[in-house]
C-alpha cells in the first residue's frame, strides 16, 4: 500500500482526541465530543466523552440522526439530489445540545453540549478544525463492504 494513501483502518485515531479536546478546553459547556464515520464507527472522542460502550452507541446514534436528517432535506428542496446538501443537525434537550456536523467525507462530529453553551463558538470551532484538519479526519466509503471471502 503507498504509504501516502490514508488508510482509516490503520490510522491511529488516538492522535486526533487532543484536536477533539480543544473543544472541552476552550468553549465553556461543551461536555464530550465524537469522531465517528458514516458507518457508525467510532473513531476518537475527547477525555470527558462518556464511557466506550456509550461512546460506541452515540456514535451509531449520531450517525442514524445524520442519516434521517439528510433523507429530510427533500422537505425544504425540490431538488432532486439533496443529499449535498446537509451540513448539521441539532437536537435540544432540557439539558443541553446535541449537534451532528459533517468533518469531511465519511466522517462526522458528535458534539455534547449543556443547555448555556454558545452554539456560535461551537460551530465555528467544529469548522475551523474541519477546515485546517479535515483532510486527516476523512474516512472513504470502505470498498469491501458485503464482499464474502
């Protein structure tokens, strides 16, 4: 394999979790955050995300959330492929916020917020480091999905 092609199944995600945590560090009320791809896999999260099997679970959670939310956009659009066309999705509890927002192909943000967070900084930290990493945070479709060996 050249070793310039990122390979999402041997890349050590661990060495993003300090850009995740960032987030917790510089926006009062953030609680956790999740990298996870379009599949539902969990790929990193910050120190203060919940525990794995959580994790594991609002990872697929978030990604069942993006996917409904993209099948949505026919609602706003007569377009026929609207599917380019959805960037985040939020969800407000009692408690706080959660956000799903696209971090490049294949790959998502989950972030976890308390009710007083300001959902600006949120959005411009989660682009700002879609924008200056996101090329490391991609994860291509996989290619051996419903191959039998």
């Amino acid at each position: 394999m050249n070793a310039n092609v990122f390979d999402p199944d041997t890349f050590d995600f661990g060495k993003v979790d300090f850009l995740l945590d960032q987030a917790v560090q510089r926006i009062p009320h953030v609680r956790g955050v999740i990298l996870l791809t379009s599949d539902g896999l969990l790929r990193a999260q910050t120190k203060h995300a919940p525990e794995l099997d959580t994790a594991q679970r609002m990872a697929a959670a978030c990604t069942a959330l993006q996917a409904t939310s993209r099948g949505m956009g026919e609602f706003i659009t007569t377009a026929q492929d609207v599917s380019g066309g959805w960037r985040q999705t939020m969800v407000e509890f009692g408690e706080g916020y959660i956000l799903v927002v696209s971090a490049g192909q294949g790959t998502y943000l989950g972030i976890a917020t308390g009710e007083r967070a300001d959902l600006r900084q949120v959005g411009q930290w989660s682009q700002e480091l879609v924008q200056s990493v996101g090329h490391v945070l991609n994860t291509p479709a996989r290619q051996d999905v419903g191959s039998v060996s």
